[in-house]
C-alpha cells in the first residue's frame, strides 16, 4: 500500500489527490500544532536537492514523535524502533514525491503509521483487522458517570500522568488505539486517518468514538473525586 | 434527541463536525440533562490531556543507529 501511495503522479486515482490537497484542512477542535516551523518547507526544499544535513535536521525535528507514535501503535519496542527506521528511509527515498500538498510531518507520520501498521499485523496476523464492519451502537452508553475535579490532571505529577496515558493506550484494543492516536494526538484530519489506514471514514469516526469513549472512562477511575493520588 | 443520541454524536460535536440543526439539538438536550453534559466535557477533558502528554524521549541508542542507518542510506552529513 505504501509503495503504491509513493509512485509517482501519474496513474493515482483523482479521490487520492482530493485526500492530498485536503491533508492542511484545519481540525477545528484542537490547538494550533507546536510541530509546524516555518523554515520546514526550506529544510524539505533543500533536502529534495539532495542536502543531507537539511535531511538530518527534519530527523532532528521529529523523530521523538514518529518514535511515540510508532511505540504506540505497534506497542512493541523493536518494532517501533524498526518502523521508525524503516519511515525516515522511505521518506528520504521518497522525497521527490512529496509535493507539499501537506505538511511534510503529516506525510511522515503517514508513512510511519504504515510501517507501524505492517508490523503489527505481522506479530498480530489473528488478533485484530482494520477491515471488520463498523460496530453498532448499542453498547456505546457509559457506565461509570462520577464527578472530576475541574483540572483532574493536576492530581498527578507530569511523570505519573503520561505513566497512566501510556498505559491507558496500551490496553485499547490496537483498532481503537491506532484511530485515537492518529486523531488525536498526531492531528490527522478523519480522511487523513481513512486513506493511512486504507479504511473508510465511517470506520474511523465509529472507532475514535469508542476509542474517546473508553479513554474518559480509564482516566475517570484516577481522576473521579475523591480518588486518592 | 435522547442520551443515546448524544453519545452517538458526541465525537461529531466535539470535532465540530455536526450540522447546525443536530448541533442545536444536542445543545438543548444538554441543557437539561447532568449526565451527558458530565460525559461530554469529561471526553473534552480527556482528549486535551492526551493532546498535551509530551514525546518520551528517544532513548539515546535508537537514536545513534537511526543516524547511522541514515549515513548509510545518504551518505556523511557536512556539519
């Protein structure tokens, strides 16, 4: 799949240049990304001429991220680290396709969730498919409604917080985990996160909904009032 | 529109991807009722928390053999 979004313009179908174009639509419930600089788009001009040290410094920039993002779909350590690998290769490989239809971060963390994807499914080839039909909503009520302390976050040390976030996404299953991700914490768009996964958007919206869902409800068992830290 | 309504929409809503009818609807419905007003902004909640959880850092080996690797592929970087 990845090779076949990498080849070149010629012969894509016109709904993939439709994605492209809209891969820098805002996302209307988040703040503006810390990841955006302007000097990216120099850095991706000078590396397309081929200036390894402006390659480097987009390495530099985001490969924390693209570490934790591969960590947290495949939840395995060397698999993360051989899909982070394996990302900032193609990307390198592949630069002279990136038209800067999107941000160069949000091209990256597509390539990168596919290789996140590809090693999951090869260590989990029985255990979970992207491609099953999208759920009903019958069991979708909440169960546990308790009150939260208006900043419950500041119950916890940074450390203990992301301790419990990391472990928190650990345990959904990887179908929800991978959309919650991709959304919410890497800032695809929902069509984005459909053409990464190769899904269709009514599966990406019913599985970020379970995947919100199930996070309010692990974080209300630390943050409910009268919870002990 | 009724409590199961809302959950279903709320990802919609929270996104603001809703139309203004539904939006309208869910806001009225919201305006009476203390459990789903409670879910909504607890998963607001919930999803500004993980937007602000920090990369861990990348542990200093990956790190060296990713630079490695991308010597390799590209060749010496000039510093």
């Amino acid at each position: 799949m990845l090779d076949a979004i990498f080849i070149t313009e010629k012969g894509y179908k016109p709904e993939f240049w439709g994605i492209l174009s809209s891969l820098s639509a805002p996302n209307p419930h988040r703040l503006p990304s810390s990841v955006a600089r302007e000097d990216e788009h120099l850095l991706v001009a000078a590396a397309k001429k081929g200036n390894a040290t402006a390659f480097e410094e987009l390495v530099n920039r985001y490969e924390d991220k693209i570490f934790r993002l591969t960590k947290n779909i495949t939840g395995n350590h060397e698999d993360a680290e051989d899909a982070m690998q394996e990302a900032f290769l193609k990307a390198y490989s592949h630069l002279q396709d990136f038209h800067g239809d999107s941000r160069f971060y949000t091209w990256l963390v597509r390539i990168a969730a596919n290789e996140s994807l590809m090693r999951l499914r090869k260590r989990r080839p029985n255990q979970f498919s992207l491609d099953e039909p999208v759920e009903g909503d019958t069991d979708l009520m909440p169960r546990e409604l308790e009150d939260w302390d208006p900043s419950p976050e500041q119950r916890y040390a940074h450390v203990e917080l992301q301790g419990i976030l990391a472990e928190i996404i650990d345990q959904l299953d990887p179908e929800f985990r991978i959309v919650l991700i991709l959304r919410d914490l890497e800032e695809l768009s929902t069509q984005e996160s459909a053409e990464a996964l190769g899904i269709s958007i009514s599966a990406v919206k019913s599985r970020l909904l379970r995947a919100r869902l199930k996070l309010r409800e692990k974080l209300n068992r630390h943050f409910r009032r009268g919870t002990l830290n | 529109m009724n409590c199961k309504g809302v959950i279903r929409e709320l990802s919609n809503y929270i996104d603001g991807d809703l139309d203004p009818a539904v939006k309208q609807e869910l806001e009225r419905h919201l305006g009476h009722c203390e459990d789903c007003t409670m879910i909504v902004d607890q998963t607001k909640k919930s999803i500004e928390i993980l937007c602000d959880s920090k990369p861990v850092e990348l542990p200093s080996e990956v790190r060296s053999r990713l630079h490695a690797a991308l010597r390799r592929k590209i060749g010496p970087v000039q510093t």
